[in-house]
C-alpha cells in the first residue's frame, strides 16, 4: 500500500458473547454428515462481529477507519451491518446503508429501512418478548425478535446482484388467536455536517417505497457524485410512502391476517446504483429478485456454500473460521466494475476512506493468489482490471511508458477530477506470479494466452526504464508526469513504487536519490533511486521463471528458453551481488558500484530471495538463523518490516516495523523451500496465534505490531486476508 495524499497516512466462539446478541454455542455445531448450509449457522457464525450504529454521517473518526465491520457481497458499492445491541430506535433493520460516493464511504442513516408492525392501531414492541439475536452467517445478516404473546419476526438480508440487496422479513404467529397486522418502514437521512456534501441526498417517495437522489459534489478528497446516483427501496408488496423532511414513512396498503401456526413474508429490494443506464440494467434484477425470493436466497446460499467448501479444504478444524473470515473479508472488499473501473475488482478495504474506491497493483497480485482458491473468475477479472490500464503502445500522454502496470486506479480519473488515481509510478512485479496461480488452479489456457503479451511488454517496461546503467539490475523509480516535477517528488514516488512508503532503505537523510534514466536519443524515459533494490530483481528473476512456464504451456519453446535463460541471469545476479557474508543477509546495492547498504540496518525485504529461490542453500542457511533469532525477526509476532536489531526499527511506523502479512508470507514460503519447514510450521503457527482478533471475532488488519500483536492501519485488509487463506489451505 502507498502513502498517497494524506499519507499515514482459529477458535470457535461460544456460549453467549458479543456484547450481548446471542451467538449459537459452538458444542452445538451439526456433524460433518450434515448439509453444508446447516454447519454455516453453527460453525461460521459472527466470525466478524458486524454490529453496530454510527453517529455521524462520515465514518469513524476523521472518516479514516470505520470501526463498524459492514457486510457487502457480489460487488455492491453500498454495505450494511446489525442493529447495536441494547440500542431499541435501530430494532426492525439493518444498520446503514453505507454508501460508496464513487471513491469514499458515507452513511446515509442509522437504519434507512427500519420496519414496524402495528396491531389495532399501537406499534408493537419488538423486544416484548425478550433479548433479540443478531447473527452474521456467510453471505447474510440475520435478526430474530420474539415481540411477546405468540408473534415473532425473522429479517435476513443477502445480496441479489452487484447493486442490490434482498431484505426479507418474516412475520409468525406462534400462538393460539389469529392476529391481524399492519406493516410499515420508517428511516431518517444521516447528513453530511460540512457543505456542499451536506446538501447532496435528496428524499423522495415512490409508488413502490422511496428513494434518495444524490446532487452532484466533486470534492476531491471528500465526497464525489455526478448527480446520477441513486438509492432505492422497491416493496413487493403495496405501499404507500409520505415523506417529511429528511424522515419518510411507508406503509403496506393492506394488513394481513395470520392464524395460529402461519407466517408472512414482506420482501423489499434496496439497490445503489450510479447511473441511469445502470438502473435500466438493474430494474429486471430487482423484479426477479422480488418474484422469486427464495430462489434468490437459496442461489446465494448455495454460492457462499461453494466460498466455504474450497476456502476450507485442507484447513485444520481450529482453523477454519479464520479462512472462512478470510472470504468474507475479501468479498467485502469486492467492487464491480463502476466509472473508470472496467472489470470486477478487490479494493484493499472497505473500512478505510481512502482504500474503499480504488484497485492497487500489488495488493491485487496478491488478493488474485487467494482468490482463486474460491472464486476464480473473480481472480481473474481483478487481474484484467489493472491490465485494463497498462500503457498501450499508441499512447501520445506516456509512450515512453509502454507497458507499464499504473500504482492505482479509481473510479474517477485524473482527468474527471479524482486524487488518488497513480500514474506517477508502478507497483512490485509480482503480475506472472499472480496469473501463474490463476492457471494452476483453474487450466485457463485462454486466460494463460490473454495476459502472456501483457507480462512481456511489463518485463520490458521495467528495463527500458528503470535500469540505470543497464548492467541488468532494475531499480525502483518515478515516471515522467507532472506530479514528478522534482527530486523529492521523484523519491517519493519511487519509495511508492517499491510499495514499503517510509522504510528506511528510502530515506533521504540516508542518502536516498533519483537520476534520471534516458533512451539513445537523450531523452528521459524515467527516475531510478540510487539503489538496486534485493527484492525487486528477485521478483523479476520469479515472474521470469513463470514467463518461463507460461511459454511452454502455449508451445513458444524459443520464448521459454529466453525467459529461462533471462531469469537463471537474474537469480544469479542477485546470490552474487546482493548477499553480504559478513552479516549473512540480503542488500540493495548501492548504483553504479559494488557497495551493499548493510548499514541501513537489516530490512525483511531481505529474506524475498529464499521465496523466489534465487539464494544458494549456504546463502540460506543464514538468511534462516536470523529469521528464527528473537533480537532479529522472530518477535512475538515474526517477520516485522524491519529488524528488531536495525537502529530505524519502530513498532508502529508503517513500513519500520509493522508486521506485513506479505512479507510474512514470502519468508514463510522462502523457508519451506529451503528445506527447513519445521522452522516455518513454527513461525506460522506463532505468527495466526499472536495477531490480535484473528480466532475472535475482531478484523484482519492491515499490519501488527511485532510486540504485542496489535492490529495496526487498515481493518478488513485484503492483501492479509487472501495470503492467510493461502498459508492456511498449504
């Protein structure tokens, strides 16, 4: 993840916890004979604790973490979560909407849609009867009231499309008299506290339940909407709607009788969509999904059953609620294909303002490995959504940048207003890798055929414009744009590029630099720091190899053999250049020279070439002894950022210390390689063990303290979820 703008910028649960909504005790779970759906309602049950109420329109504080865990599925750009127990006004609906402005989260209300059912007239408690259960399952929100003298009601709500939610709402008479009630939905606006966003959404009612309209906002850090968006409440049944203020009420035009033994259903659909076009789109969904709603809620148990399956196969029991947490996290990190965003995508998280609306490079390199465990077409099309905007070979903006891979991409571009769109640099080639997993788990020779061109002209970009003196180490870099106009914006971008923002080893006082790379004519293609960074030239030795491998698929053998023989160079390059036996740890080297940068302290950055096997077993064995030294990088939670023994180690600064969850991961994978995985057994069980929430019901976060375990940054992240779920299923 990069700094941008404003920078920093598994047991089962039991008995009755989560401050007080009952959770279904784990002894009771059904036997492994039984249906799948069955097992979720035990086993998987409040893997995240999803309740909660806002205060305030913007989430959080500042709007930069919103510590409600939403739920989100299929895409959508809105997302809800459960009632906050012991808070009576939110009963009778689900928290929220949260809504995606095109780039940031928002509320729109507490509970837009909060339903009530009447009796002679009087508005019923639905508490009379005693404490309500609010559960989160996989692929739903559950709420269960018992309103007293026989009458109980059952609202679920799942995802029926990319823009639609199915609220379903089941009213039943468990007593002895027949009962006849009335129906009604009531909700109220969430503001914006600060103009113009405050002025933006608009109540209206409708024939079939109410809608909010949004005016148009462009403010570039804040909220972004055309004047084309919309949410919208659909009602199967009859209603009609009076609207005052910033409160509306709906009301079914007919009550319903319920004799003892029977039930009634009240279904309404609930859609955000953008645009008009997408609501012409979207229309035929809702009326589907209102005709059939219980094939649309069994289809989306069945699909959440699929998820499950494959993300716990081959998990140990203890552990499977982590991978199963994993899921949910990455699919509530799921956004379809919107504005600039042309395929489906993973955003790094859903919790944090500026991750919600964008796709980065790397971290989807990363989400795509974990992915394809148990949705591969989702993989894939996150794949095809950052290739969607490598630089073409007709471009008249960056030509010199043919091939490139931009660091991210947003639902609005530079050009319509948007900040965090990046083009001022790319991300770690970590792309081969990412499509080679794709075709290993799914046998996509089109898919392997598509992107093989594509991973070329990227492998290209890199050493036309990022190998400074073309001895065939690339460094990290800037590119030619406007937001690199200086030196300092140059390293800036560069230490981006590499994606560790603020590590040492990019740190100006310690002699950090751009120099200008030029072609044959004199002309600047590009920046490369000073130094030629261990970990990028052991990913480019990897995605070589899986070039490799890809070109023996497609029967290009003169491609394969250059791509072996380009990467066994590359391999060699780096056990030979880049290794310092002194210390028995991995480097940069500093440009135009033999100098390693060993006294920028030991960074884990040197521990990639064991994942990419580009160190010998010597070269290994003492990469392995600091890897399990506790003054070195077995912490309590191993593998921080930066050595525990460097001088610029600091717990909580990001990319000084912080445990990253990648990092974690390739050394994992670097020791098993090497042989030694009674080590990394070690290390991992050590590492899911000591990070803060991952057997509760708390977040995957972003990073962790390397001393206590902390979840630190971004909640619900991606990158983290996705490799956890590959370290558990290997």
């Amino acid at each position: 993840m990069n700094s941008r703008h404003h920078a920093l910028a598994a047991v089962l649960v039991s008995g009755t916890l989560l401050a007080g909504v009952t959770v279904v005790p784990a002894a009771s779970a059904a036997s492994s004979a039984e249906p799948l759906r069955h097992r979720q309602e035990y086993e998987y049950a409040n893997i995240l604790d999803r309740t909660g109420s806002p205060e305030a329109a913007l989430p959080g504080v500042s709007g930069d973490n919103n510590p409600i865990n939403v739920f989100a599925d299929r895409g959508a750009w809105h997302a809800y979560a459960l009632p906050e127990p012991g808070e009576p006004a939110t009963y009778g609906g689900f928290t929220g909407p949260l809504y995606i402005a095109q780039e940031y989260p928002w509320w729109l209300s507490k509970t837009f849609s909060r339903m009530q059912l009447t009796e002679s007239g009087t508005v019923l408690n639905l508490s009379a009867g005693g404490k309500p259960t609010f559960t989160s399952e996989p692929g739903k929100l559950l709420q269960s009231y018992n309103l007293g003298d026989g009458l109980r009601l059952k609202m679920e709500l799942r995802f029926s499309s990319q823009r639609t939610a199915l609220v379903r709402a089941e009213v039943r008479n468990t007593g002895h008299r027949p009962r006849t009630l009335g129906a009604g939905w009531t909700g109220s606006l969430l503001r914006p506290e600060k103009a113009p966003m405050k002025d933006a959404p608009q109540l209206r009612g409708t024939t079939d339940g109410v809608r909010v309209d949004f005016a148009k906002v462009r403010e570039t850090w804040e909220y972004m909407t055309d004047g084309t968006e919309r949410f919208e409440i659909v009602h199967k049944n009859q209603v009609r709607t009076t609207v005052d203020g910033d409160m509306y009420r709906s009301e079914a035009l007919s009550p319903i009788t319920l004799h003892p033994g029977r039930s009634h259903t009240f279904d309404w659909a609930e859609s955000f969509t953008f645009t008009e076009a997408e609501r012409r789109r979207e229309a035929p969904e809702v009326q589907a999904a209102l005709a059939r709603p219980e094939a649309t809620s069994a289809a989306a148990d069945k699909r959440w059953e699929r998820y499950v399956k494959a993300a716990t196969h081959g998990v140990p029991d203890h552990q499977r609620r982590t991978a199963v947490k994993a899921v949910e996290t990455l699919i509530g990190n799921w956004r379809s294909a919107a504005g600039r965003i042309k395929h489906d995508g993973i955003s790094p998280s859903i919790s944090y303002k500026g991750f919600t609306g964008g796709l980065w490079a790397w971290d989807t390199w990363k989400q795509a490995v974990g992915t394809v465990k148990f949705e591969p077409e989702l993989a894939k099309s996150q794949i095809r959504a950052m290739f969607d905007y490598q630089i073409k070979p007709d471009s008249t903006v960056r030509p010199q940048d043919v091939g490139m891979i931009p660091d991210v991409i947003y639902y609005n571009d530079l050009s319509q207003g948007g900040g965090n769109w990046n083009e001022r640099n790319s991300k770690p080639p970590l792309a081969a890798w990412a499509v080679w997993e794709v075709y290993k788990k799914t046998g996509d020779h089109d898919f392997l055929r598509e992107m093989y061109p594509k991973l070329e002209a990227y492998q290209a970009w890199w050493y036309r414009t990022r190998d400074h003196d073309h001895n065939g180490l690339v460094e990290y870099g800037a590119t030619v744009d406007p937001l690199n106009a200086t030196p300092e914006d140059q390293r800036l971008a560069a230490a981006w590029e590499s994606g560790m923002d603020n590590a040492p080893r990019y740190d100006k006082e310690l002699g950090t630099k751009t120099v200008p790379n030029k072609d044959r004519d004199g002309k600047v293609v590009g920046y490369s720091v000073n130094q030629e960074s261990v970990d990028l030239n052991s990913y480019m030795a990897a995605d070589q190899g899986y070039l490799a491998r890809m070109a023996k698929v497609l029967k290009k053998s003169r491609d394969a053999k250059k791509w072996e023989e380009t990467s066994e160079a590359t391999h060699r390059a780096v056990r030979e250049q880049m290794y310092d036996p002194v210390t028995g740890w991995f480097y940069d080297k500093a440009l135009g020279g033999n100098k390693l940068l060993t006294e920028r302290g030991r960074g884990i950055e040197g521990a990639v070439p064991l994942w990419t096997e580009s160190a010998t077993q010597e070269q290994a064995k003492a990469v392995r002894a600091k890897l399990m030294n506790p003054e070195e990088f077995n912490t309590k939670v191993p593998f921080p950022t930066v050595s525990k023994s460097s001088p610029y180690f600091s717990a909580t600064r990001y990319w000084r210390g912080p445990v990253w969850l990648d990092q974690a991961y390739y050394a994992l994978k670097g020791l098993q390689n090497y042989g030694y995985k009674k080590d990394a057994r070690t290390l991992q069980t050590k590492l899911l063990s000591n990070v803060a929430g991952l057997s509760g019901n708390g977040p995957i976060h972003e990073n962790y303290n390397p001393l206590n375990g902390d979840g630190m940054n971004a909640p619900n992240f991606s990158w983290s979820s996705a490799l956890i779920l590959d370290l558990l299923s290997n």
